[in-house]
C-alpha cells in the first residue's frame, strides 16, 4: 500500500522491488519519496529520474535505510524511520474499516454491474422526500469516465477519507471526500505535468468526433482501475504534442496523485499476421473500454468513437508490476475498423483469467479479422492470443447497417445444467447471444434465420444499445426508447416471456443494480442523458427520478455522450460536462432518537415456555421529543436483532423529553417452540416502530450474560429390520423405541415410519400405521410395535425402513434433525408393472369420425400379478402422452396378468370428429384407467412406428 508524506513538499510511497533505478532484493517492498530542502541543506543531490528509497521487509527489525543516488543524514534517517513505520500501522488499521469499494467498471470484472454490499439506500428511503442531490463538485471537463470509489483512505496531512476518483477529457484526475459538501479536492493531479512542456488535451477537431459526442477535447475517456493491494490508480491519458497525439499508461498514488515510480509508459504497439504488420496509430485510436486488471496485468482495449478513418481494435496487456508491455493482438490486422469501444464499458475477464471484448462493423475473416464479434483472449506469459470467439450468423447485415457489437461482456457465475460457464452479449440490434464460454460457437455459415450452435439466442430481446446487468439470476436489458426489461435464468437459460418491464425510456445508459445480498434491489439508470431513475429491481416501478422534487432541485446538468451513474455506500455519483454530483439521503430535521441504555442479565437457563423478569432502561438521546412507545424483548444467538425470537411480554414507555430516561421492569415468557440453545436477551426500545428516529440502528441493547433455554429432544434408539420383501399394499410390523435426550419433558406424540432409499427422510415416502407415544421426561423412553401398510403406488425396488419421533411435530425440540433411525437391513418392495411392448401402425391418413384398427401387446414386467385393466389408445403429436394428447373412442380389456404374462388384442377405435389437421403417432397405453397399483406408473404408453395425418 503507498502512503503519501506532505511536509515541506516531501512526498513518497511504497513501490514494488521491480523498477530497474532500485536496488532491490526478493521479498522486500521499498518507500520512495523525493526530498525535502532540509535534505538539500545535508549537502543531498536530487536525481529526479532515481527515486531515493528505503527499504523495509516483513520483519520489522530488518527496516533500514538502502541508499540510492544518494546518502541521507542520520536525523533525516530516524525522522523519516518512524513517520513510515507509523503511517503504515495507521494505514493497516484503517483499511480493515474499509466498506464498498468500486475499483473498475461497474464493480467486478465479470461486469455484473451489481454493487450487492449495499446497506444504505433501500426501495422505501428512495424516493423525493428522503433522496436526493447532496453536493455538486466542480472539474475542469467533461466526466466519460465511471467514478471509482475507495473508502477509509489515509491522505496525508488531511486524515482519513471515503474518496470518489474523478478523471476529465482535460487531462485530470480529481480525489474528493464523498462524504463532504466542501468543494476543493483532497488532491488534484493535471496528468500534463507529467507530458512534455507544451502537451495540451487533444482538440475534438484533431479526433473527429465533436458533432456526435458534443466533445471539444480528448483526454482521459476510459474508466480508470485501481489495485487496492497497492494502492494504484491506473489510466490512460491521450496527449497533443507538437501536433501528435500520444498515448500514455499512467499509474498514479490513490492518496496523492503522485506519478509512482516506472510511470508514465508511452503506448505503441505492432501486430504481425502472414508476414503483414500493423501498427498501432495513435491519432485514429481512442482508448474507449474501462481498463481491465486481471491476471497481473493492465488491459486497454482501443477503436474509434466516430472516427472511424484507419482505426483498428486493439486490446494491449501491460505488466502491472513492471509496467511493460506483454501483449499486442488486433482484431483487424492488414485493415480497419472492428473497433472495441463498448459504449465504454469495460474488457471484462472470468475466474480463469481469460478476457473478453465485442467488436464494431468492419471487414471479417474468420478466426483472423473478427469485426461485429465476441472475443475471447488469453494471457499466456508475455503474449496475448486469441483463443475463441463467436460471430452472429447475420454479420454481413449488421456490419453494414452499423449494428455492431458495442457492449461489455457479462460474465455470469457457474450455471446449472449442459453449460456451466456462460457470458451473455447483446449489439445494437438488440438480438440477445447466451455463449458457453468453453466454446463460443465461431460463425455458423450454414445458417440463415439464427445461430443454432450457441446456447440461446433471442432476436430483438433487449433493442440493444447498453450492457446487461446481472443480479439475483436476473438479467437485465435497457434500451433506447424501450422498457427496461429484465429475464430470469433457470438451469442456464433465459426464461421467455420477460419477468418484468418497466415504462419506456427515451435513451438509457448502460444500468447498474445496488442490493443488500439478495434483497432491497434498485436498478439505477440515466435516462435520455438527463434524468436519473431508480427502480425497484424486481417489479422494475420507478421509485424516484432526479426531476420529481419541486424547483429543479434534483435535477442534473448537462451530461457527457453515455455517462452513467455509479453508486456506494448510500451515495450515486454522475458525471456531468464539468462537475461530479453526488446524491444520496438527505439531512433529517431535529428528530427523537431513542436507545437501550441498560438491560438486566436473564437467569442462567429456562425452560421453554417458562416466564423471567427484565428491567431496562429507555434513553432519548436526540434532539426532539419521543411519543410514547414500547419496548420488546427477543432471544438472539448475537448481540444484534438479526434472527432474534420475540418474547411474550413488553413494557410502555412514556413520552420522553430530550435526553430523558424510563425504566422498567417486566416478566416476559420463552415463546413455546424456542430452539434449545444458548442466547443474548436483547431489550429494543420502539420495538413496535412508533416513533421516528434519527436513527432506527442503536434501539437494541444485549445483556452481557446469556441464558441457556432448555428442551426436549426426542430420537428414536432403535428400529426392527423390515422383511426381505413385501409387495405393494402388502403389510407388517415394525418395533421401535423412542427417548427423550433433553433436559425438559417432552408432550405427547407420534412416531410415523416411512420407506426411503436412503437412511435419511430425504424423499422418504410414508407408510399407513402410526404409534402414539406418551409424555416423556428427560431421558425416559417409551418402546412398541405396529403393523404397517406399504401405500399403493410405492415404486418398486429396495428401501430402508425408518422410524421419525415426532413425526407431527408437535414437540418443539432442541435439535429437530435428529428424529429419524434407518433399520439396518433393506426390504425389496415387488409389484406389477404393466407395458406396451407394441402397436401396430394406425393408417396412413385418417378421416375425422372414421374408424380403424389397432392391434396392441400387453405385458406385466413387474415381480406380482396384476389385477385386470383396461388399454386406451391416442393420437399425439409427439411419442409421448400429455395433456395435448387427443383420446380415441374405443379400449380393450387386459385380463389379470401374472408376472411376466402377455395379453395381446385388437381393437377398432373412432377418430374425434373435432380432430386438428396434422400428423400424429398413434398410442397405446396399458392401464390407462390407474385400477393397477404399479412401481413404475410413467412406462404405460408406446408409440407406433409411423404417424397417421389429417
């Protein structure tokens, strides 16, 4: 982690032991910093290419100074010793307060665009009342770039802030505190300080791109990363220098800005193919996609942002510890354009490190020159290959009509079902691309009217334009002039019809999702480029828009071409055309804010449904009088109300002045069914929610012992082994014995006995016959045997016997998983089993009301006779019976049938007069009346050899 020293222009941080100016050896991390003028007056010389550094290892006793292009003076050297020693445990201890932090695009290198650590902004505090603009904070350009977030960062000389990072089209980079109105940055760094003298912003007019994007200069357009590890920022700086454009790699210090050592690296860049090389050319590129840090390493994704003239796409791998290049792969080699721009959404990578990228219309050559594709690339050492990819079918189509693949990647997590890895595409065509990561599909050239070689493929799903969000197994998809439309996924596809849509939005940016876990969802969307919507992520209803409160006071400022929203920590950031504004839950006016201030310990243990008294003290600390209230009571395994049991019992509080006090004392009772175990009593001030506070978080207060509640625990010792066999309705007897392992008396109740495959309840299936067992106390037990009825319909095969204590549960138990024993011998349940083992064919056409022949064989494969049935015959459009299936008139009576007999028959069956023209198989199915009890009820039906048409 760097750190950044302010005292008489002094400044430094940690560095890696890689950068050739260090004397380093292995395992050992080095500060850097520049000197101060009291180190001039030691007779010091200052190389401004040649960091001074100090060395430190992990054992603190080996930290000392290791001189560099220069010897320091002792003074200095104890001084700066103990500033760096303190500063790193100051740092250390700050960063295990850190909460969200948003280091890269939209959160996660799978894209996901979910920030799911959101504890502050909910469904029911966003809205016009309660949310709203905070702060506005001026910059020195436009804002194309996501905001990055780090919280609990230690800026030198200022103390410790929750930073939001904001980088310009002027070149600049700008560290405010998110969490304050005040609007000078903690530090702001002009990345043409580290440029030539001279060195400007590049013009748009240079670009060619001012009359889409309304840009008048080009300087920092891709989203920033940081490396948290470190304590690094990296970016990508264009430059206009004597009349060139310049690509720079810079990282930067998160808690000064500072150049670290090794930065800045000029970009350049070759790609060979056949003999041909291409070579990167800075004025045609733009480095559009957010930066990318997966693998150890930096990728910069380059095209055009309409000017189209030469560019080409490029993805570039920079060592993150060296800052050399490691990797040059274009998707155009010996052309132009198929560009990766994404709409600025970020190269994204999987858990296995390999990097995915969507490219723009331009000319395509399978496997070499992948225009209006989704790529797949790998790191392998210092090179970076092409190792997969996909093309729509239609290429040719959307190339030329400017429908290219222009969004991030969305990596989803593992799946269930044929294809566990699997990312999701869309263009601007809006045809929605489900891909198996482990093979993507190439071009099908075979195909005219879809791509059949991919997992699904929805045409016009989403009407394109953004990149998907996922969250919750939902995808969702904004569009422009659309609703946003959200899917589910089951078992690794996209469930057809959409879940839910929202009302239609001019022209949305790509969305992201804020959550708490898997709950209080809001999808957040600038709509048009000028409103900010939040909506409820499950039913998609718009819960607040920035142009709801009276006299424009939400409302944003002109915006940047596709700038969207990031959010953290109760605060949403947006980007404007020359400020960051912030918005989150506004100030609250004086309120009432009431606390526990004490609480009695419970007695030691208790028994389930007995009673105990408490006495609590009820304090309001806020600023406001509190109406009456009333306190409750609960049971938690922790300190906090999170999965309490409530007690029976409560006590009413007055009305309490400021900083007035109540207390009390009341007998609550353990609520019948409490768990045995050992827990908190919690004492919660306007537990029935009365009464608005300032805040709602501190009303709890645990007692410091806990209380053991005592239970009864009911488990069956021992269980007779079934017979060796039993067939279906066929009966016997079972023996067991059931005790109460608890420390309170159990009620009365019933064991119940089921056959199951395993030894365990799981998919058991019930028995007919019950025992009533008595009240037991603890350790007592109770034996005795019953006669038991194996169900009709139970399937054949081998079973467990089992005996469940409390098969009704009607006891609560301090351990209800501990019911059930298993015999130890396995009964074999026989029966018949009724099939067809053929048909015969029905005529080649068929006449509705017509008539004709069916011949049909009956068998019972099962190990019992069957009883006499009946076989019933349909027409089915498939080979299988379902509700769609249409019944003949006419059957035939199958007589009892021993195990392994045959009966076979004809019969002349009649064709419904209403039957829909088309071509059927015709069936046959034994038993079709269920008067046979069968282990296997799914094997009745067979379906001719050729199919009948009408």
């Amino acid at each position: 982690m760097r750190l950044t020293m302010a005292k008489g222009g002094m400044f430094g941080g940690w560095q890696r032991c890689t950068h050739k100016s260090i004397n380093c050896q292995p395992g050992k991390m080095l500060f850097w910093f520049a000197p101060t003028a009291e180190e001039f007056a030691c007779g010091q010389s200052w190389n401004s290419n040649v960091a001074p550094t100090r060395e430190i290892t992990t054992e603190l006793a080996a930290a000392k100074w290791r001189p560099a292009s220069f010897a320091f003076c002792a003074n200095f050297r104890i001084v700066r010793f103990l500033s760096v020693l303190l500063l790193t445990l100051f740092f250390a201890r700050v960063h295990l307060l850190a909460q969200t932090s948003v280091t890269t695009w939209h959160y996660d290198n799978a894209r996901t665009s979910a920030n799911t650590s959101e504890t502050v902004l909910t469904p029911s505090n966003v809205n016009s009342a309660s949310f709203g603009k905070l702060t506005t904070l001026p910059v020195d350009g436009f804002v194309v770039a996501n905001p990055l977030y780090l919280p609990g960062v230690n800026v030198l000389g200022q103390g410790v802030h929750n930073i939001v990072y904001v980088a310009t089209l002027h070149d600049s980079v700008y560290a405010f505190d998110a969490d304050s109105t005040n609007k000078s940055p903690l530090w702001m760094t002009s990345i043409l300080n580290y440029s030539p003298a001279g060195a400007t912003s590049v013009p748009s007019s240079v670009k060619k791109d001012s009359n889409t994007t309304g840009w008048t200069e080009v300087g920092i357009v891709s989203t920033p990363v940081i490396d948290p590890t470190t304590g690094t920022l990296y970016l990508v700086a264009e430059t206009y220098e004597n009349g060139s454009v310049v690509h720079r790699l810079h990282a930067l210090d998160v808690t000064s800005g500072v150049e670290i050592p090794g930065g800045p690296i000029t970009i350049a860049a070759t790609f060979t193919l056949n003999g041909v090389t291409t070579t990167f050319t800075d004025l045609y590129q733009m480095n559009r996609p957010g930066l990318l840090l997966a693998n150890g390493h930096i990728y910069i994704g380059f095209g055009s942002n309409c000017c189209n003239d030469y560019s080409q796409g490029w993805v570039l791998s920079y060592n993150e510890a060296t800052l050399q290049q490691e990797g040059a792969y274009t998707t155009e080699p010996g052309k132009t354009l198929a560009s990766i721009w994404q709409k600025g959404a970020g190269i994204s990578a999987d858990s296995s490190g390999n990097i995915y990228a969507e490219t723009g219309e331009g000319y395509y050559a399978a496997g070499t020159n992948l225009s209006t594709s989704v790529l797949k690339l790998s790191q392998s050492g210092s090179a970076l290959a092409l190792t997969d990819w996909f093309t729509p079918y239609n290429y040719q189509y959307l190339s030329q009509h400017d429908l290219d693949l222009a969004n991030g990647v969305v990596i989803l997590p593992d799946q269930p079902g044929p294809y566990p890895h699997e990312l999701v595409a869309v263009g601007k065509q809006g045809t929605i691309y489900l891909l198996n990561r482990d093979n993507m599909g190439k071009l099908c050239s075979t195909c005219t009217a879809g791509d059949t070689q991919i997992v699904e493929e929805i045409p016009l799903g989403s009407h394109g334009n953004t990149t998907p969000v996922y969250w919750n197994n939902i995808l969702y998809f904004s569009a422009a002039s659309n609703p946003v439309t959200a899917y589910t996924l089951n078992n690794g596809a996209l469930v057809i019809p959409a879940s839910a849509q929202s009302a239609a939005l001019p022209g949305p940016s790509h969305a992201v999702i804020t959550a708490s876990g898997n709950s209080n969802g809001i999808l957040w969307v600038i709509n048009g480029g000028k409103t900010l919507f939040a909506m409820d992520a499950i039913r998609l209803s718009t819960l607040y828009n920035s142009d709801q409160a009276a006299n424009g006071r939400d409302a944003l400022p002109p915006l940047a071409h596709f700038a969207t929203p990031i959010a953290a920590d109760g605060k949403v950031f947006v980007g404007t055309q020359n400020s960051l504004i912030v918005y989150g839950l506004l100030p609250l006016p004086n309120l009432t804010d009431l606390t526990e201030t004490s609480v009695t310990n419970p007695p030691a243990t208790v028994l389930d449904g007995s009673s105990f008294s408490i006495s609590d003290t009820v304090q309001n600390i806020g600023s406001a009088a509190a109406a009456a209230s009333t306190t409750r009571y609960y049971l938690s395994t922790t300190t906090s109300k999170s999965g309490a049991r409530l007690l029976t019992g409560s006590r009413a509080v007055p009305s309490l002045a400021p900083s007035a006090s109540s207390s009390g004392t009341v007998t609550v009772t353990v609520s019948a069914g409490t768990a045995g175990g050992t827990y908190f009593l919690l004492a919660c001030a306007d537990g029935a929610f009365v009464v608005p506070e300032i805040n709602e978080s501190n009303n709890c207060k645990a007692s410091a012992a806990q209380v053991t509640v005592s239970s009864p625990d009911l488990v069956e010792t021992a269980v007779s082994d079934p017979p060796i066999t039993v067939t279906l309705g066929g009966t016997f007897s079972v023996s067991d014995t059931v005790q109460n392992i608890g420390s309170a008396a159990a009620a009365a109740s019933t064991t119940r006995y089921y056959l199951s495959t395993t030894t365990s309840k799981s998919g058991a299936r019930l028995l007919t016959g019950s025992r009533a067992v008595p009240s037991l106390a603890p350790s007592a037990s109770s034996s005795g045997t019953v006669t038991v009825t194996v169900s009709a319909g139970s399937a054949g095969g081998t079973y467990f016997l089992l005996a469940c204590a409390d098969g009704a549960f009607v006891v609560p138990e301090i351990n209800e998983s501990n019911n059930c024993k298993a015999s130890a011998a396995q009964v074999t349940v026989s029966g018949p089993d009724l099939v067809e083992t053929a048909v015969s064919d029905p005529p080649t056409t068929v006449t509705l009301g017509g008539t004709f022949s069916v011949s049909d064989t009956v068998q019972n494969i099962g190990s019992a006779a069957a009883a006499a049935s009946t076989t019933r015959y349909y027409l089915s459009t498939t080979t299988s019976k379902s509700a769609s299936s249409i019944l003949l008139t006419g059957s035939r009576s199958v007589p009892s049938l021993a195990s392994a007999a045959t009966s076979s028959g004809n019969a002349s069956v009649t064709v419904p007069s209403t039957l829909p023209s088309g071509r059927y198989f015709l069936l046959a199915c034994s038993d079709d009346t269920k008067l046979v009890s069968e282990t296997n009820e799914t094997n009745n039906c067979k379906a001719s050899a050729t199919t009948t048409m009408h």
